[in-house]
C-alpha cells in the first residue's frame, strides 16, 4: 500500500505545483512560540484602534493618560480636551503606566518587528527605550516607589513570561525573570505546554506582584495568584479563573480588594470585586459588551477602563460608589505634528456611491481611520515589502480621515469584480483635501453564470476588540461586496458568543444586496471542525466534544454523529479550514481528522478548499476524494472573527460563488452549494463550461471525441497560473501576459476517460493585495462520463487506509470515552470506512 500512495503524493504534488511553507509573508510578531496566534494577538497584545485602548490615572486622579490611535495622549476627566504626547514615525505606542509621582510614562512600542518598553519624562517629552533586541515586551508597571519595572516578555523563550529590574535614570538594570520558565504536566491545546505569566500589577506596598498563570490550566488563560517579589518561591493562588487573556487584576490603593474583568459563565467580559484573599467574586459591572483593561484612581473612588458597548473602543470612568459612569471623548485633539483632513468618496463608474474597504497611510509611515471606524490588521506580512501589516477600514462614504500634512497613500477594494484603486495625495496642513475613487468593474462574463458570493464561515463576535451586531456586520458585507455571510455560533472554550441571535430564516437586516444568516460551526479538534449550515430548527449542543480534562472529554460523538443530527434538520455539513500543511499519513505525529470516513459515508457536503488553511494542502487530499468518484463540491470561508482588530483579512477573504440564476433566498443557496455549481476564491473570478456543462453538472459523453470549452478569467491581482486540471492533471496551462488579471479563451479537449474536470488560477508567492497565504481559486468540479472508466485511483484509496489506520490507532488508545458503547460504536464507524478504502487498494478500482 506505502508505495502506491507515495508515488500518488509525488504526481499530486507536481500537479499542484509544490505545497510549501509561504516564508514571503511571515506573521506578525514571529518571535512569539505560542500555537494558535488568532487568539493570543488579539485578545492579549495591544492592536491598533482609533479609540483608546489602554489607560493610567495621573497622581491627582483627575486626569489620565492613555492610547489611541497609536499615540498616547493626555486628558483631564472633567475635559473634552485631548493632548498628544508621543507620536514615533512608522511605529504604534501603547499601554501607559504612569510613575506615582506623576514625572513619567512607560509604555510598549510596535514597529512591526518587536515590541520594546519605552519612557516618556512628561516633563521634558523626551523618551528613552528601555528594552531592545527584538522580543516582545508589553503590560509595564511601575512599583510604587518608582524604583522597578515589572512587564510581560518573550525574551529568551518566545512565550509571556514576567520581568522585573531596576529602573533609574539611564534605564534598567538587573532585569531578570521572576519566575523562570515552568512546564505543566496537563496537556493543552490552544495554549502552550509552558506556562505563561501575564497581566502584572503591584500591591500597595509594593511587596508583591499580582499576576495571571496557566499552571495546570486546561482551557483559559489561568488563575489570579499573587507573588513576593523578593521571595519568588513564595506565591499563592489567589482566585481559579477561567477567562481569555483579559483578566487583569488591579488591587485597590489600599489593599482591600481586587478588580479584575472576566465573563464568569457569561458571554462577556464585566468588571468583578474579590479580595486579597480570594473571597467570592461578586460582578461591579453589568452588560452584555465588554468592560477591560480597568484601573483605579489613585484614591480608589474611580475606576477608569475599555468599554465596546458602542461597538468601537470608550474611554469610560465609574464612580465606585453610586455607579455614575460617563465616557471620556476627546473631541478636541492637539497634535504633536501638522494635521489636515481628508474626506474621501467612493463611486462607481456610474456616479452612485460604494461602500468600500479603504486603507490610509499617512506620511508618517501609519495607519490612519475615521475617529470611531473599526481599524483592522492583517495577520501576517512580507517584509520585503513592508515595514509593518496592512491596515484598513470599512467606508461608508464620503469618510472623513484626520492625519499629518504631507503625502499620504489610499488604497481602495471592493471585491473581487473591482479593479482595486490606488493614488498618493498631498494633504493641506489645516485644510480639507476631497479625493474621489472612482471604481472601475471588471466582471465574469454572464454566460458562465448568475452567482452570488458567499462566505461560509465567519464570526460576527469571538472575545475581539470590537463588539459587532448583525447591522454592522452586514455593513462590513456590504463595504466588500459580498452578498451572503454565514454567521458560525461556536464556543470560544467556556462561551457561546451570538448563541441567541440563532434563526432558521435570514436575519431581519438582511437587505436587497446582503443576506445575513446564523449557523453553526462544530468545535473538535480530534475530529476537525465542521459547518452545519441552514439549520432549521437549533444549534446542537453543546457544540463541541473531546475537551480534555472537562467533563466533555469524550471523543464520541464523532463527527459523523453530528452530521446526521445536522442533516435531520435540513442543515448542510462541510468540513472547514482543513490542512495548513501537506499530509503525509505515515508522517503526521497525531492524524485523527475524519473527513475521508464522513466522506465515505456520504455525510460530507462541501468541503472548504478555500479557508482559513494551505489551499493547495487542501485541494490535494480533495483531488484524492474526487479521483475515488466522491462528488464533493469546493466551498469557501474566511473564518473572519468580525470583532477582531487582527485578523487574516475581512468578512469575504475566502468566498464561494453559487451559481443561483441571481436568487438570495436560502433555498436557493443551499441547492446551488449542495449541488456544486460554485466556485471559491479569494481573488481571481472564474468562469468554466465544457461541452455545455457547468460546475457541479455532468458531462456525457458517447464517444472519445474532442469536446469544446470556454473558459475566463477577471482577477483584481495579477496571476501566475491559470490551468484545467482533468482527474488531477493539468491538461490545459493558459499563458497570461500583460497585466495577467484577465483571459478569455475556447478550445477544445480531449476527453476519454470519466472522472472530473475543474478550471483553477493561483500564485507562487503572497500577494499584498490579497489577504491571504497566496491568491488561489477553483471551480467545483465538472463530472465526467465517459466510455472508458476514469484512472485507478488505488494509490489514492491506500493513502486513506494508511490514514484511517493511523486514526483507529490513535482512537484504541484513547480511554477517556463515557463508555465502552462509545468507543465500540466509534471504532466500527472508522473500521468499515477503512474497510471500504481498502477494498478499493484491492480492486484498483476508483470508479463510486
């Protein structure tokens, strides 16, 4: 069997031209060793808003210092007032501590490199960075005397672990861990097996360190434990914790009691009391949107810290007795350079205004947004290209942007049928410079299709920045000219964020051009996650199976359990963000992912070669399915956490096109997605018919004749290959030139054998216009039926025995099923799957 599937990997591979890792765009702070960097960039390290973010009381607990926009800044609570105090060229400033005495600020800098603690004398301005040699720094703090810094780094390991050294006149000195590094003995999953030490702050005294760790936790950042700073070996759990990155406890000036934010079995982040020692924890605030990064005044009768309640990031204070909470704004800015505004609109060719995603460089080498406009950020980037990730922003136009006097970039997207727009403009220092975008179409021919874009797996709230709401989801929709999201209900470990916004019909936002529907997306990681779209009745809960060390840490059910419960209720089931790397089964560490024995089983509908994932990975097991005769259609999600200011790319990144003659209705979509008449993108649009058929169709044929084809392309980027692939070889590579974004071509094949025939366009390398790992899109298959029976497929069929060996391997092992029925029902299921494979080895057959 081994060497039929290796010689079937070498042909795949040189079909596919190559599956590598993409060193060009490399993510965003690499030196962090942590798995899972979705989680941990956005809900621990500073991101860029253009509302405040973090905030220090000044000595006299009037006034405040605190970040925003990249810059920190200075107010009086009583004033709407604001003073910039730091503004680094190309760089981002955040997370202020202000000393007791009230003389100077320590605050993290990005530069898209690393991040580097710096100090601001707010007497003189003038900074000094105290760390330097690439590692992430973040969370300062100032003892009480002044005399020390603790702070949070990656130095010398990659993971959050607490610092402390002296701190004096020409910076620190004696820095040293405080704890060292310490492994738990608890396997994790989204967290790594080295524990980690975040959210420092000091006890009135100035003798200890309060702090979050993970020591044998699970799931969640960790407990509130309490450390002598003098007498490291001497620390105490103060509270066991459950939340996500955000707790950070901050004892009251006089020692009595401890605040902290967590969601407490909630779905969001409120401020709770404890004490010193622990006692019950009792709420402060109430909501359901976030209240975070909280701090006392200096005499405890105030509380200032981060609400979403608005949708973008307040500045708020709460009196601590009576409740009275008002917002800080800072409706007048006094900056440290020259600004001017510029008002920028949006049009089509035809005049009428457009919605669009726009990106705001200033000639400062920053970013720039409206005052309360989301501002997002790439994962990942080239830097070779860049000097720090791309930002941008969802316009609703006319958007009006203040940024510094000089010249300034704009770059404007909107979808896949638009040539994106770009043009440097001089901004007026005092003034207001109009610039007007008109956008040009380039739109697939109408003869391959009416479709309608699709992204089948976004998440309008997931513990992000931002609180979003299924209005201002579909603005986002609407900005990249998407016409239908799959809002995915899914657990983030303890919550269930948008669990009551489920329905079986669209959303009553929905409108003309945008349909907003809530699904479900299936949380296991032993099994590979799933879509359950179009439910018609309820979520199935409680949505997640196989969570070690809880009570659910069954691996039963398995996926295909869930699928029948799904497909009971009208829902379709796709396997998604499958493979970020080539799998070799004989090579994988662990390989308990299900998709082909639901696939044999007839339980699998679409499958999303287009995602949060390595496509080409993707699409080689996929071509392996649809060599067996499997008909599985190609679908396509971003996996776009919507509230997050960090993500990989926005709501529509990676769509699929249905072909529904131009219909909206769910019953529609589910049909044309059901049935394969798609494509998936994320970028280049794609137009094929072959002998009259269609994706998803099936072409007879009664002869071994040539058979005619039409084939196009309309790309917003340039691409490098644009190929017909027939029972997984390329038997037509189209030649691009010029700007290589758009081709029209006829031809005929010759097609003798049954099987399948898709239509693909990709690119060697990252491209900075897309949002991704690299441009890529396919059609779903046209099926093919032939006199002469399609290529044996025994190669592909022993690949997949080799891989469900490898899963009833692991799956034996395991003892942590509820019962001996689950793990006997478990195995037979992925037996006879592996039994059915294995008859196809023997037969070298491939036809279904």
């Amino acid at each position: 069997m081994r060497p039929h599937a290796l010689t079937a990997a070498v042909i795949l591979v040189a079909v596919l031209g190559g599956v590598t890792a993409h060193a060009d765009r490399e993510p965003v702070l690499k030196q962090v060793e942590l798995p899972h960097s979705y989680y941990w960039r956005e809900l621990y390290l500073p991101q860029l808003t253009t509302g405040p973010s973090a905030v220090s009381f000044m000595p006299d607990g009037a006034s405040v210092v605190y970040s925003m926009g990249g810059s920190l800044w200075r107010q009086a609570l009583d004033s709407e007032e604001a003073t910039e105090l730091t503004h680094p060229r190309g760089a981002y400033d955040y997370q202020p501590d202000v000393g007791r005495n009230g003389g100077s600020v320590v605050f993290a800098r990005y530069d898209g490199w690393s991040v580097e603690l710096w100090r601001l004398d707010l007497r003189s301005g003038r900074e000094v960075a105290l760390t330097a040699g690439g590692a992430v720094n973040v969370e300062p703090r100032l003892s009480p005397d002044g005399r020390r810094v603790a702070w949070v780094s990656t130095v010398g390991t990659g993971h959050f672990n607490l610092q402390i050294a002296e701190v004096g006149p020409q910076g620190l000195s004696l820095a040293h861990p405080l704890l060292g590094e310490r492994r738990s003995a608890i396997d994790r999953y989204y967290y790594s097996a080295f524990d980690h030490a975040v959210n420092p702050a000091w006890s009135a005294d100035g003798r200890e360190l309060y702090f979050v760790s993970n020591a044998e936790v699970a799931w969640g950042t960790g407990d509130i434990w309490v450390v002598a700073v003098d007498e490291p070996a001497r620390l105490r759990k103060v509270l066991s914790e459950e939340t996500t990155w955000s707790a950070h406890p901050e004892p009251a000036p006089n020692g009595a009691r401890l605040l902290y934010s967590s969601y407490h079995g909630r779905q969001w982040h409120q401020l709770w009391l404890t004490t010193e020692a622990g006692a019950a924890p009792l709420p402060l605030t109430f909501g359901d949107f976030d209240a975070r990064n909280a701090r006392w005044s200096p005499d405890g009768s105030r509380i200032a810290y981060i609400s979403n309640e608005r949708g973008h990031t307040d500045l708020v204070v709460l009196e601590t007795l009576g409740g009275a909470r008002r917002i800080v704004e800072a409706r007048r800015r006094h900056y440290l350079v020259p600004r001017g505004t510029l008002e920028i609109d949006v049009t089509s060719a035809g005049g009428a205004r457009t919605p669009a995603r726009v990106s705001v460089v200033g000639s400062d080498g920053r970013a720039y947004a409206p005052d309360t406009a989301w501002m997002h950020a790439d994962d990942g980037f080239d830097r070779s290209r860049q000097a720090t990730e791309s930002h941008y922003f969802h316009c609703q136009p006319p958007c009006s942007v203040e940024l510094p006097a000089g010249a300034a970039t704009v770059l404007v997207q909107h979808g896949f049928a638009v040539v994106p727009w770009q043009q440097q403009v001089q901004v007026a220092a005092g003034a207001t410079t109009l610039l007007r975008a008109e956008l040009t179409a380039q739109p697939l021919p109408a003869q391959y299709g009416r479709f309608v874009s699709a992204d089948l797996h976004v998440h309008m709230n997931y513990g992000g920045h931002y609180r979003n709401t299924p209005a201002h989801l579909l603005e986002q929709a609407q900005a990249e000219d998407l016409g239908v999201v799959h809002d995915l209900i899914v657990n983030k470990e303890e919550r269930v964020p948008d669990l009551s916004r489920f329905r079986a019909d669209a959303d009553p936002v929905s409108t003309a051009d945008v349909t907003i529907l809530h699904a479900q997306e299936y949380h296991t990681s032993l099994w590979g996650h799933l879509g359950l779209l179009h439910l018609q009745d309820h979520v199935v809960l409680p949505g997640f199976a196989s969570y070690r060390h809880t009570a659910l840490a069954s691996p039963y059910p398995h996926n295909g359990v869930i699928a029948d419960l799904a497909h009971a209720q009208g829902g379709l089931v796709g396997y998604v963000h499958p493979y970020d790397w080539r799998i070799v089964p004989v090579q994988e560490k662990s390989l308990t992912h299900a998709l082909p024995a639901d696939v044999m089983a007839g339980k699998v509908d679409y499958l999303e070669v287009v995602g949060f994932s390595d496509h080409k990975a993707t699409a080689e097991v996929w071509y392996r399915l649809l060599n067996l005769g499997f008909h599985l259609p190609a679908g396509a999600g971003t996996d776009a956490m919507a509230n997050y200011a960090s993500l990989r790319g926005p709501v529509g990144l990676n769509r699929v096109f249905l072909d529904t003659d131009g219909r909206r209705d769910p019953a529609a979509l589910r049909a044309a997605l059901r049935e394969g008449r798609s494509f998936a993108s994320n970028g280049p649009l794609l137009g094929l018919e072959v002998g009259g058929a269609r994706p998803g169709g099936t072409l007879s044929l009664t002869t071994t004749a040539t058979t005619a084809y039409h084939v196009a392309l309309r790309s917003p980027v340039p691409v490098d290959h644009f190929e017909l692939v027939y029972n997984g070889k390329i038997v037509k590579a189209f030649g691009l030139r010029g700007e290589r974004r758009s081709l029209d071509a006829s031809g005929v094949l010759h097609l003798d054998r049954s099987g399948w025939l898709l239509l693909r366009a990709w690119n060697d390398r990252a491209e900075s216009l897309v949002l991704d790992l690299y441009p890529y899109a396919t059609t779903s298959p046209v099926y093919v039926t032939a006199p002469q029976p399609a290529p044996s497929a025994a190669g592909d069929a022993a690949y997949f025995v080799e891989w469900l060996d490898r899963l009833l391997a692991e799956i034996a092992a395991r003892d942590d099923f509820n019962d001996e029925q689950e793990k006997r029902a478990t195995l037979e299921y992925f037996r006879h799957a592996r039994d059915e494979y294995r008859s196809r080895v023997a037969t070298a057959g491939g036809s279904r």
